[in-house]
C-alpha cells in the first residue's frame, strides 16, 4: 500500500483513484426541482476509455465518449448533447449531469439490492387510465403496470409517447417508481385509494387514475387515439417538403427518388426523448421495406443553435445507424408553418404515410416505446398494417 501511494504521488494522481474502482453498477440520482429521483447507472473501463450507460428497463442508452483522470469522471452523451462530470471520492462520485443552461446535480454510489416490503402488499397491476386535461387537447393517458410481490414497474403512456420504463417498489404505504436515461427524470408514487382509484403523483403533480374496464364503464373520456389525434386539412393535396439535409443538399418531395414511392415522412427533433425511441423503428423499417417502394425522411426541428451547427443531430443519426435522409426544417415553433397542412399537429413525434399518388394517407401521432408492452406491439401492428396496404396498391396507377 505504502509502494501504490509513492507511485501515485509520482504520477500526481490521487490515492482514490487508484483504490476506488468504477467497474460495475451503481445507484444515482439526480436533483431535478428539488426532488432526487433514483435511477441505475453503469460504468466500465478505465483512464481514457470510460464507458458509461443509463437505462431504459434492461435497455443500455450508452455513453458516447469518456475518460477517469485523477479521480475526475467525464461522460459525454453527444446524440443529448450533455455530459456527466463527478469526482471520485471516498466511493462515491458527486457532480453534475446536463447541458449549458440545464444541469441536474448527480450522485452515485455502488449498487447494493434494495430492500423490499414484505407482508401485506396491494395489487395494482394491469392497464389504467389517468384523468388529465392536457394542453394537446387530451383528457386520459395510459398507465401501464407490472408487478412481481412488491416490485413494480409502469410507464406512462400520452399520445406523443411514454415515460420509459419506472421501476421502484412498495414502501411506506405506496409504490415508488423512477426513471432517467439521460433524459425525462420522472419520480412517481402509485398508492391504492380505499375506492378502487390509484393517487399519482407524477413529479409532484397529483392525478387519479383508474382502471380502464371502470373508466370504458363509466363512460369516460378514453386516450387519443393516435391514428386520429392529427389529421390532414385537403386529403387530396399533394404533401409537399424541401430542405437541406446535413449536408446542405435540398432535398424535395419532387426528387426522383421519391416518385411513385411510399413515404413516411417522421417529423421530430434530436432533442425529443420520444423521438429517439422512434428512431430506430424506423430505420429497421426503411432496410426492411426500400426494396419493396418504401422511403422515410426524417424533417427535424432544431433549437437555433443546433441549426448553425447540428452537432447533435449528427451524433443522433450515428448513434442510431440512420441511413435515411433526415433534413434540418427549422425549429420547433415552425412547425405548423413549415408543415400547414396539418390539422391539430402538436406533438413529438409525429409521422405522415404518404402513399405512391403523394397524398397522406395516415398519420400517426407519438411513438409508444418498448416499455408500453401489450400497447407498443398493438401501436407496430397498426403501423405495419397501414404500410402493408401501402406498398400493395397499384404503382403504374400511382405514376
């Protein structure tokens, strides 16, 4: 031990570095409006290869980049633009989590099993509804729950998308449940009431939810309809788009390549936690379907700063593999100018089926990600549905 301090005093390193090993996962936190919410992080490798990920249930969201150099961890997260500074110490790590302008403390220990409640616990699983009267016009969102004993997980289902997935367990009369995965810290109690209901406290925010045979039962308000939610003023119009891709090339509805095609035409920005869920999904869409006549172009819509410089957007398109072109439209309040034709389009993301006449034939609204189960397999089945019949029709008609 004596040997290890002299040859750290040497290098100028600190003792805690060398004796404090990263490897393996952790429990942290970050402070968001005064409120900590507790997720799970994981770290591998050392010095000038750190690797690091959030989770999105058994999802890794990974780091882009990363160092430990004297006893100092930077993370960089470049498709979030953010990073993760902490220092090492006394085997904790304590820092900073965000961007510019938005940083959430962070605290991180090594990973030991929680403790959970045992005896009498309350079961909340299945499919609810959450009573809301939102600023997209809806009046329900999903709640979706698992439960094994007193652990639980849910997610939260809104037309534009849901929370990722919340984890937690029973305690203290109530289900605590949580999530961060670089993005959307979400902290949320689910606690059974004595008439059936569950009281949500949502990131502080209180609501009701109850379950979905009460809620059809009593004829309330059920969630948007994500096929319905936004829709199209003249079905006859032609859905008309140009702007450069990240190269700066114009690329136009017009082109060559587009005509007597499919095309899903994803409207979204890098900064859209939902829209990373999307992301994916559609590029294994667009290699599954091109031969078959499909195209997908991305229309995203960037803060002015990513707009002179889309550093974020690129890093978004990297990290996804993103082989379809995905053009710079403007930033966020544009949209409806930049897409008038849509009737009710405010939410993210948002996708328009056009068919081989150029025409939209559908819209979906938001993207329920894996963690929505049962409602995420139902949204793909839509989708494909829709896309199936698509491709399917006439193309010497279409042309």
């Amino acid at each position: 031990m004596k040997l290890a301090t002299l040859a750290a005093a040497i290098l100028g390193l600190s003792t805690a570095a060398i004796a404090q090993p990263l490897e393996g996962l952790w429990t942290a936190t970050v402070t968001v409006n005064n409120q900590e919410v507790p997720f799970r992080i994981g770290f591998s490798g050392d010095g000038s290869n750190v690797k690091g990920w959030f989770f999105n249930g058994d999802e890794k969201v990974p780091s882009t980049g990363g160092t430990l150099e004297n006893g100092v961890l930077t993370l960089r997260f470049d498709h979030y633009a953010t990073k993760l500074q902490a220092k090492l110490r006394n085997g904790m790590l304590d820092g900073t989590y965000g961007k510019e302008g938005r940083q959430y403390a962070f605290h991180a220990a090594p990973y030991n099993a929680d403790s959970v409640a045992h005896g009498s616990v309350p079961a909340i699983a299945g499919l609810w509804e959450i009573e809301v009267n939102s600023p997209k016009g809806e009046k329900a969102w999903h709640l979706i729950v698992t439960q094994h004993g007193a652990e639980v997980s849910a997610t939260v289902l809104r037309v534009d998308g849901d929370t990722g997935l919340l984890t937690g367990s029973y305690r203290d009369g109530k289900f605590i449940v949580s999530h961060f995965s670089g993005a959307r810290p979400n902290l949320t109690t689910l606690a059974l009431a004595a008439d059936g209901t569950l009281a949500v406290v949502q990131n502080g925010k209180e609501l009701t939810a109850v379950r979905s045979t009460e809620a059809r039962a009593k004829g309330l308000p059920a969630p948007d309809d994500p096929m319905r939610h936004t829709t199209i003023k003249d079905p006859n119009a032609q859905f008309q788009f140009s702007f450069p891709d990240l190269n700066g090339r114009l690329i136009s509805n017009t082109d060559a390549r587009f005509r007597g095609k499919v095309i899903l035409v994803a409207i979204g920005g890098s900064w859209c936690p939902n829209c990373h869920d999307e992301a994916p999904y559609l590029e294994a869409l667009y290699r599954r379907y091109r031969q078959a006549g499909l195209e997908v172009v991305g229309l995203s819509f960037e803060e002015g700063d990513q707009l002179k410089d889309p550093a974020r957007l690129r890093a978004f398109v990297k990290q996804y593999g993103i082989e379809y072109p995905v053009l710079l439209a403007g930033e966020p309040s544009d949209l409806n100018a930049k897409v008038p034709g849509a009737v009710n389009l405010n939410a993210w993301p948002t996708t328009f089926f056009i068919g081989r006449d150029g025409r939209v034939r559908a819209i979906h609204t938001g993207f329920a990600g894996n963690a929505s189960g049962e409602l995420h397999d139902d949204m793909v089945k839509e989708i494909e549905g829709a896309l199936a019949g698509l491709l399917a029709e006439n193309t010497t008609a279409a042309k």
